[in-house]
C-alpha cells in the first residue's frame, strides 16, 4: 500500500487515542501505544501530536511521568465524521487495485 493521506493518519491517531477503560471512560494512550496502533514512525509522531493539539483535536493529560493523549469533543467529531469517509476510501483503493489487475492481465 502507498502513502497514506494525512486526514486518514490524523484519523488514525484520533482513533488510536479514543481507547476506554473497563468502565466505557477515555483514557487516552501513550504516544508509544498510538505510534503502533497509528502505524507511525517516532518521527512522524513528533510532527503530528503537536499539530494536532493546536488544533483542539487532541489533549495531552500528565499524571505525574505518565502522559496521555485523548481526542478532545472536536476530535471525537472529526472520529464520526470520518468513518464513512474513511470506508469510502477503503473501497474505493480496493476497486482501484482490482481494476489495474485485470487491466494489467489483458
């Protein structure tokens, strides 16, 4: 798969900061935990976690050492918004791909 677009990558990190707890509550995610679930590189994580806090999509919580990040309500509502968008996207590089296989075998 090619490059990501950056509103997906930003869906990812919103997605992968939206985690709860037992109890249904946002607990927010290190930034080790969102780098694997986001598939980022560190570097890529430097660039967007700050982006995304100036924006007022994401908050950073600090308990001591621990730092968390959690979608704020704006970034909860960019998550709904982009899920379908995120589908047809999906889809869409699915068809894509399959049609330049069969094209390629003609």
């Amino acid at each position: 798969m090619g490059r990501r677009e950056r509103l997906l990558v930003i869906y990812d990190i919103l997605k992968a900061a939206n985690e709860k707890d037992v109890f249904g509550e946002r607990r927010g995610a290190t930034r080790t935990r969102i780098m694997y679930k986001a598939n980022l590189s560190f570097n890529q994580l430097k660039i967007y976690l700050p982006l995304l806090i100036q924006l007022g999509l994401l908050e950073e919580a600090k308990n001591g050492r621990n730092v968390r990040y959690r979608p704020t309500e704006e970034g909860i509502r960019f998550l709904n918004y982009m899920e379908p968008v995120r589908e047809f996207f999906i889809e869409f590089i699915k068809a894509e791909r399959a049609y330049k296989l069969k094209n390629k075998s003609s």
